[in-house]
C-alpha cells in the first residue's frame, strides 16, 4: 500500500556464461579483468550521479542483466560497499539481484551482508527440452538447488521468471 517517493535504481551487469537464444539485451562472456573494469566504471559513475541525490532515499534497487551472479565474489562485494557507500537507503528497501546457476552460499552471504533482500530466479520453464530449445544452460533440478540453497541462505522473498507461449509448448505445464 504506501505510494513511495524515493529513488528506484536498475544496475545492469551485462555478463553470462552463454547468451540464451531468446535474449535481446546488451550481455555475454567476460573475462575477469573486464568484469573488473566495468563494476569501476559503474562505481565511478554512482558516485558522480549520488552527489546529487544524497537527500533522496533509495527505496528500490534491481540488479539485473547479464547474469550479477557471474562476477566473482570480491568484485561484486565492491559493487554492492559501493552501493552502501553513495546512497541513502530507505529502511524498507527492497534491493533484488538475478540469479542463474551461478548461485553458492558464500555469494548469497555476501547478498544478505549487504542488504539484499530478494533474490530473482530466471527459470524460464520447468521443462527440460523447452530449457534446451531456449538456448539455456541449467536444467530443472539445478534450479530446484538454486531456490533451496536461497532459501537456506535466509531469503524468504524470491520471484522465479517464467516464460508464456514458448513456441511449441503445450500449455499442459502451466
């Protein structure tokens, strides 16, 4: 119910093992050093943007892509300090990031120690071949690991992404 008035921010980590066949955004592999450079440059420009934004809470934050989950722990731990350290977080904040398949308990640690509160799931489908004709890298059951292993992390506010009409599906599954 309440109407909001503080700032929403969308991050976009453009990284990922593989780009699915379906993905129109701006995304794919990266070496280490790139990924570096990039969370830099992202830093660089959050602290220019937030000078003018220091009175204004952050009430929303969606990290999207790409994959964040990709990047290795200790570069996307400078992106979210950075987070932190240039803006003003409202007390009920929800600061969601995607997850795939790239998700262990020490990254969901280190979600949680920054303030993330929901996780993001692209499942896409629960069936296996619509997976693989996606162009998808996981399959069913490592999602069901990736979901358990969030809410073992404490994550209780998690939306799984799921996918309409994919071409030649039957409907039966939803």
């Amino acid at each position: 119910g309440t109407k909001k008035n503080g700032l929403e921010l969308y991050l976009h980590i453009p990284f990922c093992i593989k780009k699915c066949d379906y993905c129109d955004f701006l995304s794919g592999p990266s070496t280490r050093a790139g990924q570096e450079a990039y969370i830099y440059a992202l830093l660089r420009e959050m602290e220019t943007v937030s000078k003018n934004l220091k009175k204004s809470p952050v009430d929303t934050v969606f990290i999207g892509g790409g994959t964040p989950s990709v990047p290795e722990c200790d570069v996307m731990e400078k992106l979210l300090q950075g987070l932190r350290d240039y803006f003003l977080f409202s007390a009920d904040a929800e600061v969601t990031i995607e997850q795939i398949l790239e998700i262990d308990a020490e990254k969901l640690s280190i979600y949680r120690k920054y303030g993330i509160n929901r996780i993001s799931i692209g499942l896409q489908s629960p069936n296996n071949k619509e997976l693989a004709m996606l162009g998808r890298i996981h399959n069913y059951a490592q999602f069901l690991e990736a979901f358990r292993m969030a809410r073992e992390a404490g994550f209780s506010n998690i939306n799984v992404d799921l996918m309409f009409a994919i071409p030649g599906a039957d409907g039966e599954a939803w």
